[in-house]
C-alpha cells in the first residue's frame, strides 16, 4: 500500500535484485557529519509468511555522499503492517541534504527458513573450531 505521492518501489533494470525507496519528506532534510534521521517512506506492505523484505544502503549514496542505512540490512518481517521508515545516517565529512522524492535506499524481498532451536550439549568438531573474526588471516 502506497499512502505517499511517490510511486510504488520500481526494479531500475530487469535483472535488478532491489527496488529503490523514495523519501517522503514535507521539507528537505540536511543530515551532518555522523548524524542520523528516520525517513518515512509512504509504503506500506503484506508480505507472504516464509518472505521478509531487506533495506539496504544505495551503492551510489553511499560511496559519493556517505549516506548509509544505519541497521543494514534492516528486516522487515511478514507480520510487520506498518509504515517502512528508513534510518538513514551520514558517515561523510560534509552535510547531506535529502529531498523528497530522493531514491534513499533499497529493498530485497527474500524467502528464508524458520528453524527449531534443539537443545545439546556439545557440537560436533570441525576444522575450524570456534576461529572467528578474522581468525584466516587477509591475504
């Protein structure tokens, strides 16, 4: 459900795998240097259960102006019937100004499983162990 003036979420090119938000803002929205702001958006959406909708950053917001979703990626869960906001933070130098209208970030609907956690009391071994954060070394 759309209740913004802008239009529904679009696929840029057909082999694309998300669809550009648009901010819906009464007045444009300058964000500073390590600021961040929630941006409604107008939309609205039912997904089917097994399916949750990801938010991401725009690659091109976020390498020319430093603009990025703060919790990327953002979950928005089948069950979910509000409004999808979008927390949208600054980690540039220089203030960033958001207009209405402006494509602010991506969705990715995917489908995912549901587990049943089994409880125990050991795991079973594998070469890598509990190695972790960087463990492999970066070359």
């Amino acid at each position: 459900m759309n209740k913004g003036p802008h239009a529904l979420p679009q696929y840029g090119t057909p082999q694309s795998a998300g669809m550009d938000l648009r901010a819906w803002l009464d007045t444009a929205l300058t964000l500073q240097p390590l600021e961040r702001a929630l941006i409604h958006t107008g939309i609205y959406m039912q997904l089917p259960p097994g399916y949750e909708c990801q938010v991401r950053p725009r690659s091109g917001l976020a390498l020319k102006r430093g603009l990025t979703v703060l919790n990327s990626p953002g979950t928005i869960d089948a069950d979910y019937r509000g409004e999808v906001c979008v927390i949208l933070a600054n980690l540039g130098n220089e203030p960033q100004t958001i207009e209405n209208g402006e494509r602010i970030c991506q969705i990715v609907v995917a489908k995912h499983e549901t587990v049943e956690w089994i409880p125990v009391s050991t795991l079973d071994e594998t070469e890598r162990g509990d190695g972790g954060f960087g463990h492999t070394g970066t070359k």
